[in-house]
C-alpha cells in the first residue's frame, strides 16, 4: 500500500499546510545509543554529525578514507540525506584511530572518538531526537490539535516514505529478490530491500486495524509486547489486557513477516494471513531471505514525547522523541495531510 493511500488517526482534524526542509537545518536529529562506549577495546565508535550525506554514503566515505572496507564499518540506525544529523559509526580501532585525528570528508564531521569492546550493531540505539522547523504554516491550531491526539493514542508505527526509496520500488525489488530464492549481488541493497518488502506489509496490516478502530484495542489472538521489556505474550482475555493497553504499558503488534515471527492467533491471525495472500505471497517465501528476513512482532503504535512551539509568522517548531525504528515522517503527515 503506498504511503498516500495508508489512512491517517487524526483524518478528523485539518491539515495544518506548510513547508518542510527547506534546507537541512530544517530538520535536526540526534541519535539516542543505546549505552555509552567504555573507552576500551578493540572496536571505535565515532559520533559524527553529518549535512546533505546519508548513513550509508557517510559510511562508504569513511571506509575509503580510512582504507577499510565498508563490512568493517556499522552503524545503529540509517539517517535521512537531507537533514542535520548525528550519529554513531564503528570502525576497527587498530586499523582506523591514527588516522581519524585527520579526517577531512565533505559534509561528515568527526566530534569524538572512543573505544569499546563490542562492534556496534544495527538496532543498537534507544531512539532519537528530533528539532524540526516548519514554515508557512496556515493553522497552528490544527497542528496542535493533530499533535496531542498523537501524544493521547500514540502514533500510527508506519514505516516512512524513506524506507521504500526515491522510486517507492524497494518493496518490489525485496519480492522479487525472495521469489528469485534470496539472491541479490549487493549486500546492502539486499537487507534494504528485503526489509522494505516486510515494512510494506506491514503497513497494510496497520492500516486495516486503524481504519477497523482497533487500533489501541487488544483482540483475543493478538501478540500484545510491553513498552518497557519488549516482553511478547498472547492475548487471550481482552478485558484484563485493554486496561494495560489503555495505560500504554503494552500495545498490540504487527507482523514483520518471517519464520521466526511469534504466530498471533484467532482474527488476528486470519487478517495477517489475508494480507498475504492479497500479495500472492506465502509465509514460507520469507525462509529465501535467511536473517534478514528471519521475523519479529513491531509496535503498531508507539508513544510521542513532543512540544510544540509557535514563533509566529507561520513558523512552527517542533521537538519530537521517538523510539528507535520509528519515524518523524510519520507525525509531519498527520500535521500536514499533504499525500
């Protein structure tokens, strides 16, 4: 489903109008890790701040510079191209630290360097910060009132725009490179790819809960996961869950389709398979992409901490967290209802 058919929770309120990046310093985003480096061991982790580069390009530029090849360089989380951003890269200590002190690359500035024990691996952040500017806005109000029935009911875990490329061909090519038995030439491209498939899938399954209103609601069979542990545990009476759903100490889950994927139950299960099954797809194609399609539960909501500062002449200021995985995208569309 493309994200200009995907349904919005505040479809009752107006979009707000306004402009967006109009230039990088529009949109602010700082990484949130997971845990601090210990300043020993064999792997160096770079926090860098970046302008007009995306992660990956960030990395590859990197890995040249330094001689390496870009296996050895990881990241927690992709960052968007046109935007301010800071982030943590890792790097092999031995082969890279005399040489950082040095680093010139265009539009990627090394702030601080230190070691640590373990590489650092995707998903290995907490979630992150964003300073967003929006400009020629027309209804403030709309905006604030969009906004705080996100932060009442949380907002709709969509994966954005961005994951499914300039084109929006990612999911495609993530198909066929199943259906073709997992083979892809480029390693990335490949995860990329693959995880757009499973993304896109499942952003039709959260779209038919929302546009059901079950969307903050717990159904017999659905795999209900806790906010604070990522605990994962069947519902099977819905009137002793809701009122832990109601207080966002747990929140139903959505499929990212694969073998190691926790199986919902009852209705849940029969939308999940009907959604499949309107791809011509089965459950078993997801085994093709080995660990990259290996399979988990993801939130189908998430909490919103956010502020919202007026400085008049249209110019609307935004400070968004979010958890990781989740996507500032999501909440500028529910402001502005521009599809």
């Amino acid at each position: 489903m493309p994200a200009d058919a995907l349904p919005y929770l505040t479809r009752e309120v107006p979009g707000c109008g306004g402009v967006f990046k109009a230039s990088p310093e529009d949109f602010v985003v700082e990484e949130l890790p997971a845990y601090q480096p210990s300043g020993e061991g064999e792997h160096l982790f770079l926090w860098v701040e970046k302008r007009g580069r995306s992660t990956q390009d960030a990395a590859k530029a990197l890995a040249r510079a330094l001689t390496l090849t870009e296996k050895e360089v990881s990241w927690a989380g992709l960052k968007d191209r046109q935007a301010v951003t800071r982030q943590l890269l890792c790097v092999p200590a031995k082969k890279a630290e005399a040489l950082v002190p040095s680093l010139a690359l265009p539009g990627v500035t090394v702030l601080w360097a230190k070691r640590h024990r373990n590489k650092l691996k995707s998903g290995h952040l907490a979630g992150n910060r964003f300073w967003l500017a929006l400009r020629e806005v027309k209804d403030v109000a709309a905006a604030r009132a969009a906004l705080d029935a996100l932060k009442r009911s949380g907002v709709p875990n969509y994966f954005g725009e961005q994951r499914f490329g300039a084109s929006g061909d990612n999911a495609a090519k993530g198909k066929a490179i199943l259906q073709a038995g997992g083979r892809h030439r480029d390693r990335f491209e490949r995860k990329l790819f693959l995880s757009a498939y499973q993304s896109a899938l499942f952003n039709q399954v959260l779209a038919r809960r929302l546009v059901a209103g079950a969307f903050t609601t717990a159904l017999e069979g659905d795999v209900l996961k806790k906010h604070a542990t990522g605990g994962e545990f069947l519902c099977e009476a819905p009137a002793v869950d809701q009122p832990r759903v109601d207080v966002f100490e747990v929140s139903p889950t959505g499929p990212l389709y694969g073998p190691e994927m926790r199986a919902p139950g009852g209705d849940v299960a029969a939308l999940e398979a009907q959604v499949l099954a309107g791809d011509a797809v089965t459950a078993e194609l997801f085994t093709a992409g080995g660990g990259e399609t290996a399979g988990a539960r993801r939130f189908l909501r998430i909490p919103l901490d956010a502020a919202l500062q007026d400085d008049g002449g249209g110019v609307v200021r935004l400070e968004l967290t979010l958890p990781s995985g989740s996507y500032a995208t999501v909440v500028l569309r529910e402001l502005f209802k521009q599809d």
